[in-house]
C-alpha cells in the first residue's frame, strides 16, 4: 500500500465535515450539494438558491449547499469560462438570501485567496485532482475541501490526493465521486459505484457522488442519485437550473425545477434522503 497514513481508516476515526450553517457530511444524514454548473447571473443563482431551500431545507428538512462555478474547465478554449469574481458575489448573495452555505471549484492556486473570502466550501474538479500546487493551497486555508476523483485515477491516487490536504492540515475534506472513463456509450461516464463501500472500508473520510456528470443527460440522475445513497454515499451533488435550456454549460445534464422536485420527493418518499 502506498504511504498515505492519514487518509486510512488505520489512521483514525472516520471524519465528520462540517461545511457551513450546521450542515455535515458524514453526520448519519445525507446531504444535498445542488445548482447550477455555473453562475451565469445574480437573478439566477437567487432564483435557485431560494427554489432549493423552500423544497429540501424547509420541506423536506434536508441539509442543503448551493453549489455553482465562478470559473469552469473546458475542453475547448473558445468555451464560456464562468464569470470570475462578479460569481463569487452572486454566489454569496445567493447563500445568504436563502441562508445556506455556498461552495464553489477552484482551478488555479491564485484564485483560492479570493474564492475563500466569499464562499464556505472548496471544491477541485476531476480535472485537478493531481494539482499539488492547488491542493496545498487548499491545505493552507483551513475550508472544507471537496475533492473529485479524476476520471482515471485508481482509488489509491484519488485517496493520497486527499492525503496532500490532510498532511497540510486540513482534515475538512469530503471526497467525490464523479464517474471515469468506461465503454458505455449512452452516459457520459461510467459511475463506479463500487467505491461507495469501498470508501467506507478504507477511508476515514466521507464521500459524495456527483450524480449529474456521469449521467450527461437528466434522464439518468434521478437512477444514479437512488443507487449512490442505497449504496451509503453520505450525500450527493446534482445541477439544478431554472431554465437549462438556456444554460452556458452542461445543458444536456442539468434538472429544471419540476423535475428536480420529482426527484427529491422521490428520494425523500423512498426514505434515501
């Protein structure tokens, strides 16, 4: 086994995270990282943040985070690439407006300064799972981290990238499951929903599942989202935008209102959430 003596379950007692507002991950509820894939603007990042806390915090009593990007990793260059710090203010006004804890992806090691003034949580996307640079910069702030695992990394190379955060001080870190590369061509990723236990055996750490990225298209979330908690996932991520026809990225796999409320009540009625 490689060296990554913090991360293991050998090395203690499963950690419990909290990311804000009294809501924690790993408390024996799961909990619910939802919005859009990025801030597009103030009026709809409002406009959801009050949407989900009405229908998960105060109807259905789910601990509840907004989530939504600032910046946004693109295969193509000529991509929209997220609205920088003007995000980060809608995004913080958002959370505040509806009194929930707000997290945002952080790419680069000169942004994590700035993206820790407004947000509660920080999360490093597949893409940079393996950006030491980031990941000790992460360390330093002392914010609950979230960290997606790369969609080809081994479990080991996910777990010792969590262990840069633990060895730099930082114990507040959730791990993500995200889906990786497979042969199935009718989802965008395959959903390796193996690690969910696996996770719980050899980790201390607590584990969300990305449940939209691996669907690529909303047909399939509400199926993934079931499977990840029946597994034991302590929650789940998912986008959500009021209109996501009209999103700037990731269209195809966003729920809109009515079809995020199906699925929550659902969950909710099959006593997973």
């Amino acid at each position: 086994m490689v060296d990554c003596r913090l991360v293991f379950r050998s090395g203690g007692e499963p950690l419990r995270v909290e990311l804000g507002r009294g809501v924690v991950v790993g408390g024996g509820r799961p909990v619910v990282v939802a919005g859009p894939c990025s801030v597009e603007s103030e009026e709809m990042i409002v406009e959801t943040a009050l949407f989900l806390k009405k229908l998960l915090v105060d109807g259905l009593g789910v601990p509840f985070v907004l989530r939504g990007g600032a910046w946004k990793p693109r295969t193509s260059p000529y991509s929209f690439q997220g609205h920088g710090e003007k995000a980060l203010v809608w995004l913080r006004e958002a959370g505040d407006r509806a009194g929930v804890p707000v997290a945002t992806e952080v790419m680069d090691p000169r942004h994590v300064g700035l993206a820790a003034e407004y947000v509660d949580v920080l999360w490093v996307g597949a893409r940079s799972m393996q950006n030491t640079p980031l990941l000790r910069e992460l360390a330093r702030t002392g914010k609950p981290v979230l960290l997606k695992r790369h969609f080809g990394a081994t479990v080991n190379e996910w777990l010792c990238a969590a262990e840069y955060l633990l060895a730099g001080g930082n114990e507040r870190v959730v791990l993500v499951e995200r889906g990786t590369r497979g042969f199935n061509e009718y989802a965008r990723f395959s959903l390796d929903i193996t690690v969910v236990p696996v996770v719980k055996e050899v980790s201390r750490l607590p584990l969300l599942v990305d449940v939209s990225h691996p669907a690529g298209r909303r047909s399939l979330v509400p199926s993934l989202a079931a499977a990840a908690l029946a597994a034991g996932a302590d929650g789940i991520m998912v986008e959500v935008h009021p209109r996501p026809g009209e999103a700037l990225s990731d269209a195809k796999q966003q729920l809109d209102f009515p079809a995020a409320e199906e699925m929550f009540r659902g969950l909710k009625g099959r006593g997973l959430l």
